[in-house]
C-alpha cells in the first residue's frame, strides 16, 4: 500500500477508534460556507467534521472492528466523530438541517451499534450530558432529602408546638 494512503488510513483509525461514535452524512449540496458553519457548529458541541475518501474511511472503520456501514459509503461523504456527547453532535447537525436542509444524515455507528437516521434524530431530541446529569443527581437525591424531612419531622412538629402554646 502506498505509504501516503496508509498514514490516512491510520489517522482517521485513530479518529474513529478514540471516538465513542461516527455519524456519516452527505454534504454534496453544500457549499464551502455552509460547511464551515457546520464544523463550528460541531466544535462548540466537541465534536469534529472530517472528509476523506470512503474507501479510507470504510478501511479505517474495518481496522477498527466496527459494523460495515459500506452500503452508506457512496458520494460526498463526511464522517463526524467526538470525544464523549454524541447527542450534542447529533443536536448541532439536526439544528444545521433544519436551517439550511442540508447535509442529509446517513447513518452512524455508537458504542459499536449501527444508527439509522430515525435513531440519529432521536439522539438530537436528547437533553444535554448536563442536565440528564442533573436529572440523575435529583433523583438520586430524592429519597435522602425524604427520609431527612421524615427524621427530623418529630422535632419541628415538637417546635411548633411550643411555638404556639408560648404564643
């Protein structure tokens, strides 16, 4: 193999292994503007918007041991992959769609599963890393902050007892 072709091979394997997901979408209508926005939409949500060949990529998806996605591989395609919130990325591409209607959302790979397009778009309508976080820690929370109230009744009823007979 040509040493060039393999030094891309293995950057983007690198990409795509160090990635928890891979979204592929057709950016064929796009123009140069239009696709530079996306990459900054992209990067506020940690996320990364790459164009390489689909042969590379198919390789570099091969090499890595996930789902063949050949089938989606046709065209100008580009391949987004990020660091951890594959719903922040799927969030900033489905917001891009709807304000341009381009690129068209192909396929994805998370966690090793393929994603078809309904599944991509159901990540999007996702709340952030933070706030389901937050929802967890609430909910976590609830029958602490229950049983507190439930300990310390007894006394505060006691208190307001004395309150009111002192009153």
């Amino acid at each position: 193999m040509n040493p060039d072709k393999k030094y891309i091979i293995d950057e983007l394997f690198e990409r795509v292994n160090e990635s928890p997901f891979v979204l592929v979408v057709d950016y064929a209508t796009m123009t140069v503007p239009e696709f530079d926005a996306l990459r900054v939409a992209l990067t506020e949500k940690g996320a990364e918007c790459h164009v390489a060949k689909n042969s590379y990529m198919r390789k570099a998806i091969e090499t890595a041991g996930l789902p063949d996605i050949s089938e989606h591989l046709l065209g100008q395609t580009a391949f987004v992959t990020g660091e951890s919130d594959v719903c922040g990325a799927a969030k900033a591409i489905k917001t891009f769609v709807k304000e341009h209607k381009k690129p068209e959302i192909k396929t994805g790979i998370l966690d090793g599963a393929v994603l078809d397009v309904a599944q991509i778009n159901a990540l999007a309508d996702l709340p952030s890393r933070e706030v389901l976080l937050g929802q967890l820690l609430g909910v976590i929370n609830a029958p602490a902050t229950k049983l507190l109230r439930t300990i310390n009744e007894p006394a505060a009823s006691l208190a307001r007892v004395l309150a009111a007979k002192n009153g």
